[in-house]
C-alpha cells in the first residue's frame, strides 16, 4: 500500500470535461462561501432598494458637527449640523462665512478641540475620526486668531 495522498478525478461535468482536484470541500469551506456570498450580496443592493432610509441609516453617513463661536464672532442659531464626511474644512469655512454673513475681507478661523486650526482641503471624516468625541466633531470658529 502507498501512504502517499492521492488525487481524486471529480465527477464528469456535463460537458464531459473533468477537474482534478486534492480533495473535496468540506462542510467549512461550503458554510465560508455561502457567508461570503450572503455579504456580497447586501453589499451589492444599493440603499435605497432594501426600503424607505430610516434615520439611523441617514446618521451613519453625516458626521454631527456641532459650531461655537469664540471671541467676537457672531453666534449661529443653530449650532448643530449633519455634514458629508466628504465635505473639505474650507467648505465649513465658507458656509460659516455665507450664515454669519461675513464679509469677504474677514479673517475667519476655524479650530478643533480650541487647540489647532486644520488645513482647508482636509476631509471632515478624517477630522472626525481623529478628533471627534461623543458622536461629533466640536469645532470652534472665530474672527480674530485665538489658538494656535
């Protein structure tokens, strides 16, 4: 007798072409692929066909920002905001411009944790997922330098 491991022709297709194969596949590797289809499959199925948004889906994919004023700066009524974590730091500049009404002259700063000013072209998500805390990214914004 032979110890060596042997390979096994599988059963003809029905196109009569044979695979060889070093074993068949076990119970484990049927259940990984049947998951691994099962999460391509709701990966695959765009939001808006598995049913109406519920607002738990529509907070995953905003970032709360929550904006105080400092110093001399004019205080924004609403202070919370649902913003794209794609959206850059310099678009929450210019919007901060455009609610406070700004001039374009002004100077306007923008700080996270009332400690650093970030780039312009940053993303918000990136900030967030550095910086943010209970759910939001506290930023902090101002007419004349403050930190930093």
């Amino acid at each position: 007798m032979d110890d060596t491991p042997e390979l096994h022709r599988s059963d003809p297709t029905p196109s009569g072409s044979g695979e060889i194969s070093e074993s068949e596949p076990g119970p484990e590797k049927a259940a990984a692929a049947t998951q691994e289809a099962a999460e391509a499959a709701r990966t695959d199925v765009p939001v808006s066909a598995t049913g109406p948004s519920s607002p738990a889906t529509q907070a995953k994919s905003k970032i709360d920002v929550l904006l105080k004023a400092t110093g001399d700066a004019p205080i924004m009524k609403k202070k919370k905001w649902a913003v794209d974590p794609t959206k850059k730091i310099g678009w929450v500049i210019e919007f901060i411009r455009k609610y406070i009404k700004a001039e374009p002259s002004e100077s306007l700063f923008l700080y996270v944790n009332q400690s650093f000013a970030p780039a312009p072209d940053i993303d918000i998500g990136t900030v967030y997922d550095c910086f943010g805390s209970d759910g939001k990214l506290v930023l902090h914004y101002c007419r004349t330098q403050a930190w930093g």
